[in-house]
C-alpha cells in the first residue's frame, strides 16, 4: 500500500496544472490552422452582415414620393406601443424639412404608417452598419496581428489597401461635399455616386477575399481594367438615379427612332465636361453604353478562352452576370423604377465586379477534356 501511495503522489507531482482561459486562447492564436478558420469565418460573417447594410444603405430606391428626402432619428430601441409611435411622429413633424417636402403621403398610407416604414428602415441601417463595424474591427485586428509576423505580408498588402481605399475616399467625398462650387445642378448626384461606388467596391472585395487565393497573385492589368471599367459604370448608373435619369429617356433598347439621342441634348451642357455629372441624357447613355460594351467583352471572351484552352468559368460567370444585370437595368427602366428590381439591379452589379476580380485560383478547373493554360481565363 506504501509503494502505491508513492506512485500516486509521484505521479500528481508531475502532472501539470489546468491551463486557464486565457492560455488556451494565447495557445490558440499562435496556432496557424485555428488563425486561418478565425479569419475565414469572420470573412463570411462581415459579408453577411456588409449585404444587408450596402442594400439598406445606399440602395433605399423609394423614388416615388419624398421618402427619404429626410430620415427620422432612431433610438436603440423602436417604439413598442402606439402611443410612443405617435409621440415620435409629433417630434418627427417638428422639423422644417418634413413641411417643406410636403409630408408623407405616398400611395393612400397613412403618414404614420409611411414614418414607421421609415423609422424601421433606417433602425436596420444603423443597427447592420453597427454589427458590422464591430466585424470589421475584429478583422482588422486580426489582420494586424499577422502583419507583424514574418509570414504576414497578405495581411499586411490587404492593410494598405485598404488604409489607401479609405484616405481616397475621404479626398473625393470632401469635393463631393463642396459640389456646389463647381456644378450648377447638384442634387446630390457627386456624393450619391461616390458612395455608391466605393461601398460596391468594398462589398466586392469583401466577397472576395473568402475565396481561394493563388500564392503571391498580383492583380493583372486585365483585372485592374476590368475593375475601373465596372466601378465607372456603377458610378454613372448612382449618377442615373439621383439625377432621376429615367424621366428624359424612357424606351429601350434605343431613343425614339435612334438608337441615342442627338448631339444637342448628349452635349447640351457647357462647358463639356459638365454633362458627365448633370446632364441626364449622357448619364444614362454613358451607363447603358459601358454596360453593352462590358456585356459583348465578356461575350468575345468566353470564345478566347475555349480557342486557349483555358478555363471558362471567369468568362461564363461574367457573361451570365453581366446578362441578368442587363435584364433587371431594362425591366426597371421599363417598369418605372420598382423597389425591388431596382435593388437587385444595384447587387447585381456588384456581384459583377467581384467575378471581375476574383483571383484566377477560384477559377482555375476547366470542363472535362480540357486542358488549363499558364493562366486563367481574364487572369
């Protein structure tokens, strides 16, 4: 029984306490593999929560009636009881805006209804805008922590990316802020198309990134091209709403008996370069000619690659995007600006632009019988 009791307390002497919380969380950190699945889980839970905040943020598209000319102030909680509803609308009414736009009366509904479709609208904005900043933090932390490693230089080249998405995006938004300085109409349209633009491209880098990703794979010109092209058109296609394009032109596919209007109402602003942003015949003529021309260099594309034997499913992808994006821009054109079609014309586009450029690795298996190049297709 002596010998037994020294076997015990040998073996309890050498057994080593329980790690706390903490420890395991420092051992976990330091574990590559665990890192890897942290940061791809938080990928996908910042582009889940980036798609609701990118539609209810700047793809609000009730253009019928002055809806959000001014949004209500929300608190973290909504009202819970008709009566504080009431009392918020009295507070809301209180504001020289909401006279001046006219009230709400829109499609028979009643103003408080209309003010309560509105105040939960914009509680979902701020409350999906709220969650994600909280991912993104968490993930540019993470991402910082690799930085510093030896190994981090992706973590590090996708920080100064972004630290350079931010800075020029501050620099264009103050002149989009002082737009009335040089524009003579100016609806917003500058400071519309600048925020349309960049959240589109931020979403798509975002979708991208939890993808696939090829060893030190730089953006080839084909991809920086095809991004510029893309956001370009996104722009004009902000511009096109704000500016409330679609009264002045309304038929498709061509203007009347011409496939555009003439030269004296495409130019008719001077000096030139002012019809980019404020004349309403050249906003949409510019959107739906980079729109065509987008749509036929992915169909000339998708030939290229099958004559290469590369691999098609970049060139399928973008064609079967940019065609449903071409399809939902005429039905909403035609069918006067709906909600719905409007929004999923906007997301379209942006699922267009993350296709564009996405890294070849996603893209690299080829149909059967078919043999991959050097490079992919658009790579």
């Amino acid at each position: 029984m002596s010998i037994g009791l020294v076997q015990y307390a040998t073996a309890a002497g050498t057994r080593r306490p329980p790690r706390g919380i903490g420890r395991r969380w420092a051992d976990a950190l330091d574990d590559p593999a665990w890192m890897a699945r942290a940061r791809r889980a938080l990928l996908v839970v910042t582009a889940l929560l980036a798609i609701p905040a990118f539609v209810l943020a700047v793809g609000n598209r009730f253009t019928e009636g002055p809806l959000f000319v001014y949004v209500p102030d929300v608190d973290l909680l909504p009202p819970m009881s008709k009566t504080a509803w009431e009392q918020a609308f009295v507070i809301h009414q209180q504001n020289p805006l909401f006279a001046l736009c006219g009230g709400y009366q829109v499609s028979g509904m009643e103003s408080l209804t209309v003010y309560q479709l509105i105040y939960g609208w914009e509680w979902l904005r701020a409350a999906s805008v709220g969650l994600l900043c909280i991912s993104l933090f968490a993930l540019a932390a993470l991402a910082l922590r690799n930085a510093l490693r030896p190994q981090g230089g992706r973590d590090l080249r996708a920080l100064i990316g972004a630290a350079l998405l931010l800075a020029s995006y501050a620099a264009l938004r103050y002149f989009a802020d002082h737009a009335g300085l040089f524009a003579t109409i100016n609806v917003g349209q500058h400071r519309h198309a600048l925020d349309v633009t960049f959240a589109s491209v931020a979403l798509a880098l975002l979708l991208t990134a939890f993808l696939p990703q090829g060893e030190r794979e730089a953006p080839s010109r084909t991809r920086v091209a095809w991004a510029i092209a893309i956001a370009l058109d996104i722009a004009f296609g902000a511009m096109f709403q704000t500016t409330d394009a679609s009264a002045v032109w309304k038929t498709f596919p061509g203007y009347g008996d011409a496939l555009l209007p003439g030269p004296d109402r495409l130019f008719a602003f001077h000096p030139v370069w002012r019809n980019l942003t404020e004349n309403a015949y050249f906003i949409q003529a510019a959107h739906r000619l980079l729109s065509f021309a987008l749509w036929l260099a992915a169909l000339v594309g998708w030939p290229v690659c099958w004559w290469r034997r590369q691999s098609l499913w970049r060139a399928t992808v973008l064609v079967g995007l940019l065609t449903a994006e071409g399809a939902l821009g005429a039905a909403t054109l035609l069918l006067d600006l709906p909600l719905v079609l409007s929004i999923a014309h906007q997301f379209c586009a942006v699922l267009v632009l993350a296709a564009a450029i996405a890294p070849a690795a996603p893209w690299r298996r080829s149909p059967a019988g078919a043999r991959v190049g050097p490079r992919a297709a658009f790579a």
